[in-house]
C-alpha cells in the first residue's frame, strides 16, 4: 500500500504541474506585450496586389496636425462573419459618392461586396477582389441587400443589380503604409484608406479610444478604414465594423509606429 500510495501522490503531483503549467502559458501568451523590436519596418506585397499601381500622394505645405474625414458612414457591426472587407470597402465607397454626388442616403451594401465574393463560404476576402467588383459591377445601397450576420451565401435580388451600376468607381490602388506621409497625403485628399492589418487579442476586445501595442496572441488579418490622424497622438484613426461598444463609439486611435508594423496592405479608390 505505501508503494502504491507514493506512486498516487507523485501521478498527481505530476498532472498538477502539467495543467499548472499550461494554465501559466496560456495566461502568458494571452497577457504578452509585443515590442517594437520584434517586427522590422518592411513593405512585403503578395503576388497578386502587385498587378495594382501604387497611387503616391504629396503633403500639401503647412498640412494640418490633425484630420478627421467627414462625414464618415455609420459605424458598423459585422457580427460574426469574416466581412471586415466589405464593410471598410463600403465605407470608403460610400464616403467617395458622398464627396462626389453629394449622395447623403447612400451606403454600399457590405452583403453585395460580401456574398458575391466569397465562394459561399465564410472567409475574408482581399481588398483588391472587393475593389474589382466595384469597379465592374458597381455596388447597390444596402437598403437594396441588408446585411445580415450568418447569411454569407443570399445572393443579390433583382433591385440590387439594377441599382449597383450606378455606383460604379473609376479605379483603385495601392498605398505605401510604410509611408507615414502617403497614408496622410491620401486623408488629406479626402480619401478613407481601406488598410488589413494583424490583430492581436487586445485589438479584438479593445474598449478604449487608443490601442497602444498588441498584447496576447495572434487573431489573423483584419480590415479597417483609416479615416484620420494626429500628429500630437502620433497616430492614425481607425474605424472598425465590430460596432460601437468597440474602442470609442466604433473608432480608435492606432500609434504610427505600430501602423505601419501590423499593416499588411492598404489601397484608396478614385
């Protein structure tokens, strides 16, 4: 029995120093602060959005220190589904045809963008397939396909293809998001930057104005609208479709420093 007994306690002791020990990594990989150090400054372009020009653009003398675009489109909320695309592309699309139309009850409808893209599976899309689709086929008000979380596979009525048309853009490309002053320049030429960037647990869950640094693990690639900076804050501002209760009121603020470390691509349309 003693034999037996001593064999139990070290069984046990053992397992309790096994999950102690992954309960401890856990914590520490959700609660990680990532430094600056860790992620070199580069501009790696897949294959595919190398077909796109770069659009450069130019600081104007005496820029301001700080823009916000306005008036910006509804926050949204994608709910569950990975549409982060079509909501930023729909944002910006909808903020172009404001600028240029005047066109105040417009909204590109992110489910058009969404569901026509996605092979009728729920997985992101690139930016540059949201562009094309846009570019060719246009985009219909989303009063003509509403977006509904968990329904990734409807496709457009009658009204939304006969709406799209009118809502066609003239072209897109791409922007230098290693370039503090391009992504400035093309905010300043009233233009949202649609820009996918590496989230990180505290980016998903973030409730405050600003994001500081990543902390936790890796979540994937995730868009957003650039919609502003501040030279004071040193940072851009974004708004996300994850919401209101989302940092502040939908939005916050990301440094530049970590912009352009997280960015993985960024396009304008014109």
């Amino acid at each position: 029995m003693k034999g037996i007994f001593n064999f139990t306690t070290i069984l046990c002791l053992s397992c309790l120093f096994f999950f102690s020990g992954c309960i401890s990594k856990e914590y520490r990989e959700k609660n990680k602060k990532w430094e600056l150090e860790s992620f070199p400054v580069t501009q790696i372009w897949e294959e595919k959005d190398t077909l796109y020009p770069m659009i450069l653009s130019s600081l104007p003398p005496n820029p301001s220190r700080k823009l916000t675009l306005s008036p910006l489109p509804l926050v949204g909320d994608q709910g569950i589904q990975a549409s982060g695309t079509a909501w930023s592309a729909a944002a910006a699309s909808s903020f172009y045809f404001y600028k240029k139309r005047k066109s105040k009850g417009y909204f590109c409808s992110p489910a058009f963008l969404y569901n026509m893209l996605n092979n009728g599976s729920d997985e992101g899309i690139e930016i540059h397939r949201a562009l094309e689709l846009h570019k060719n086929t246009g985009c219909p008000g989303e009063r003509y396909m509403k977006y509904k979380s968990g329904d990734y596979t409807t496709r457009p009525g009658r009204k939304a293809l006969l709406d799209a048309p009118q809502y066609k853009i003239r072209g897109f490309g791409r922007v230098d998001f290693s370039d503090i002053n391009q992504i400035k320049g093309h905010l300043l030429q009233n233009s949202i930057v649609i820009a996918t960037i590496i989230v990180y647990d505290n980016f998903i869950e973030l409730k405050t104005s600003t994001f500081k640094q990543p902390v936790g693990r890796i979540r994937g690639r995730h868009t957003v609208s650039v919609v502003g900076y501040d030279d004071d804050l040193q940072a851009f501002l974004v708004q996300n479709s994850a919401g209101k209760d989302w940092g502040k009121n939908g939005q916050a603020y990301i440094p530049y420093s970590w912009f352009m470390r997280l960015a993985v691509s960024a396009y304008v349309i014109w």
